[in-house]
C-alpha cells in the first residue's frame, strides 16, 4: 500500500476509535499547511506559476481568523478531555511529524518531477 493510502486509512481509524490521537494529527496538517504552506505557496506561485495561487491555497475569509476558530474548536474539545487522553494527544505528535515527513517523499517516488 503506498504511504498516502496508508496514512490516509489510519486517521481514518484514529477518527472512529481514538479521538485525541486524531486531533492531534488533524491539528498538525491543518496548521501546518494553512499557516505554514502559505508561504510555501506564495514562494511556488512566484517562482513558478507566473503568481497563480494553487486551488488549495485558497481560502475564503481571513485566513488568521480560520485558523484562530479552529484553534478555539479544539482547545473547547480538548477542555473535556481527562489528562490522561491529553498526554496521549500530544504522545501522537511524534506519529503526526513522521507522517508529514514521508508523505512528500512518497508523492516524489510515485510522482517524479518532469525533466
């Protein structure tokens, strides 16, 4: 099973039968290509895309106000949480770092860039 398709099928599993290890990767991917990929966006369109903006760098609204109201979801989830399963989201976090890591490596391979 290729990387993707593997990751893709355990937060699909984390979804449906561990809640705080699922947040954890959701909170990770969200912020991380909202906030983060931003730049790696803008940076792409520059260099590349005559500054067109890629489908999935566009949001609408204030993207500092989305992330803030997502922040807010989580932080209200998380209020409900006993230490325990909070311990055990941020456990997952190093799960969550592995992922992101290898999924770009694995677009690469299935996905080489043109000559």
């Amino acid at each position: 099973m290729l990387a993707g398709a593997q990751y893709a099928a355990k937060v699909t599993a984390l979804a449906k039968s561990d809640p705080p290890a699922f947040i954890c990767h959701y909170y990770n991917f969200y912020f991380a290509h909202t906030a983060g990929g931003r730049m790696i966006g803008n940076k792409v369109s520059e260099m590349l895309l005559d500054k067109h903006t890629l489908a999935f760098y566009q949001w609408s609204g204030d993207v500092a106000a989305l992330l803030d109201a997502v922040r807010v979801k989580i932080n209200s989830l998380a209020e409900g949480w006993s230490r325990e399963q909070k311990d055990h989201c941020l456990a997952e976090t190093q799960e969550s770092f592995k992922a992101s890591h290898h999924l770009p490596a694995a677009c690469r391979l299935h996905h080489p860039p043109s000559p």
